[in-house]
C-alpha cells in the first residue's frame, strides 16, 4: 500500500492529491471554493488558489497518519474557537456573492 506513486509533479513543482484535482477543476472551468483537509492539503490548495476556503480539521502527522482537531468542550455560555482559514472575512464575503449556477463553461 502507498508504493504505487511515489512522487508527482505539475507545472515543474511536486504536488500531493490537491494539484490533480485543483488541475482538473480549472480546466473545466470549475472554481474551487472550499478545501477541507489536513494542514499539508490546505497549505497545497493555498499554493495553487489563494481564492478558495480551506480549513484545517486534522494535522499530517507523516504520510499514513493524522492527528484530529480536538472539539471544543460543549457548555453553556461557551464559544467555540474560530475555524482556521487562510481567507479574510472580506474574500469570504465575496465567495458567497459567487454565482455558482451554471459551473460548467459552455
């Protein structure tokens, strides 16, 4: 298991399983607008498209293994911590002014 592919490359630089994707959706004209992953995949997505949402729900821990965001204890009165994302509040405003209806060109 994991010795099928052991590095890939796009545009002159390594990529992991986010470059493929990223790769394929834009050449059908897809945008993409939110990456959920671990910290190594959002840091990818970012490289690629800093105009997508990512956010972090598990930490890489070497290449088989992650480690979970821990949840925020529930009670009452408490807040949950803010999401990581590599957007501003203004970019993400933006995102949701998108008109997402017609995803595929003509």
């Amino acid at each position: 298991m994991g010795h099928e592919i052991e590095a890939m490359w796009l545009d002159g630089r390594p990529v992991g399983e986010v470059g493929p994707a990223h790769a394929t959706a834009a050449a059908l004209g897809v945008p993409v607008a939110v990456l959920t992953g671990d910290d190594r995949a959002c840091e990818e997505m970012t490289a690629w498209d800093t105009s997508a949402t990512t956010v972090a729900v598990k930490y890489a821990r070497d290449r088989f293994a992650a480690e979970l965001r821990p949840r925020a204890p529930a009670s009452p009165g408490s807040t949950p911590p803010p999401a990581p994302t590599t957007r501003s509040a203004s970019a993400s405003a933006t995102l949701a002014d998108h008109d997402f209806s017609d995803p595929l060109p003509p």
